[in-house]
C-alpha cells in the first residue's frame, strides 16, 4: 500500500503533467528579436466557402512593427482588413498596415477589428486541421506561422490563455 505521502505526490506530479500537455497541445507562438506571434488560429469555413478568416496576436518587443502583408497556399490571396461598426452596420475594409507600437501587443479575434481575410480559399478550413501563413513585416520581412483552424470561441481562448 502507499503512503498517503507517495500517493500525493504522484498526483501532483500527474497533475502537472496534465496541465504541461494541455499547455503545449494549445500554446504555439513563433519569436523573432523584434516581435512575437502567438497563437496563430483561424476559424472553420462551411463548404463551399470562396473566403476565411485568420488572426493573431502581435507583440512588439523593443521597436515598433508593421505588418504589411501576408500569404499563404491555402488561399489565392490574404488581405489585411479591419471589421468596425458603422451606426448599426459593420464595415469591413482593405487596410494597407497594421501597426503594433513598442512594448504592445495587438490582439485579433473574431467579430472585429483586423484579421487577416483569406480570400480565394484553395479548400475549407475544416476544424483540427493547420496551415501555413507567411507575415511580411517592413522591418524584418517575413514570418512563417503556422495556423491552427478551430472554432471562435476555442482559439480566443486558447490565445488569451497564452499570455501571461
């Protein structure tokens, strides 16, 4: 028999680890010296669908960024674009950058604001699956991220949840 001792302790330690593949099944981030990238996801499309939706979370680090573009083979084409209402209508535009000042983070969710428009999907963003996507910043060039498709509600979380 165990010691009431051993047994907590080997609790706690399946409990960490628990909680470590939990954190690692739904944390990723991609890190240059001047920005972070975290969590990268984008939100399931029904069939037949001709455009998607993506979004990320910038942080400068000790300079200001600018994302000037993006790209990816999961679609013909990628535009910035910002989502606000307009009196009782939302509007939807083009943006030509999206700046993040110093020591900021810019976060992108669904249901306004930026977010990267996939337009011209090559197939639907089906839930579990990824994909790449290229940022192009005019500081830097580009960024690979990889982007997790999951439902609205399941990637704000899981973003909001990998900041600390």
């Amino acid at each position: 028999m165990l010691k009431p001792t051993a047994w907590l302790g080997g609790v706690l330690l399946v409990s960490a680890m628990s909680i470590l593949m939990a954190s690692i099944a739904v944390a990723h981030e991609v890190k240059t010296e001047a920005l972070r990238v975290a969590h990268p996801f984008a939100t399931p499309t029904p069939p037949g669908a001709a455009n998607g939706a993506a979004y990320v979370d910038i942080t400068a680090l000790s300079e200001s960024v600018t994302l000037i573009g993006a790209s990816s083979p999961a679609s013909s084409n990628v535009e910035l674009h910002d989502m606000r209402m307009d009196g009782d209508m939302m509007q939807m535009r083009h943006v030509d950058e999206i700046r993040v000042e110093a020591g900021e983070t810019y976060t992108m969710r669904p249901g306004g604001g930026f977010h990267l428009m996939l337009i011209g999907l090559t197939e639907p963003l089906k839930e579990g699956e990824r994909f790449p996507l290229t940022l192009t910043f005019a500081e830097q060039g580009d960024v690979d991220i990889e982007v997790w498709i999951q439902g609205a509600q399941e990637g704000s979380e899981a973003a909001d949840g990998h900041h600390h």
